[in-house]
C-alpha cells in the first residue's frame, strides 16, 4: 500500500503536520486512537471521512518515520 495517497502533509494545512487526505484529521490522533484501543470500526463511526485504508496508511505512515530516526545511546 502506498501511503501516500492517503497522508498529506502540507505547510497550509495544520502548519504541515500529516493529515489525512481531503481532511484536516491529523495521523496522529488516528494513530492515538488505536492506542488507546479504539478499534477500526468506532473510529470510522467517530471519523466518517476517514477510510480503513487511511487508517492502515497512517499506521505505515508512522513505522516509516519510525524506522528512520537515529537513536543516539547514552553513556555514563
């Protein structure tokens, strides 16, 4: 699946945090809402302009970021 087509991130909209495409829901709180076991279906009720394959991008979405920040351990 490419995210892309459902992650928009522009300056114009919400200072450029990542959004869902054709809203102003950010990913993030899609991503919080799983976290707090929200489950797919009640946020679809809760986001009737959000899809399940937005849902699933954003997920994707936040493993790419993830999986590119540097860890810097440190030492004592």
């Amino acid at each position: 699946m490419n995210y892309q087509k459902y992650i928009t991130i522009n300056p114009k909209i919400l200072a450029g945090k990542p959004v869902i495409t054709g809203t102003r829901i950010p990913v993030d709180i899609i991503i919080k809402k799983l976290g707090q076991n929200m489950n797919v279906e009640e946020i679809l009720q809760d986001y009737p302009r959000v899809t399940k394959k937005a849902i699933l991008a954003s997920l994707r979405y936040a493993g790419e970021i993830i999986s590119k920040e540097e860890i810097y351990p440190l030492t004592p």
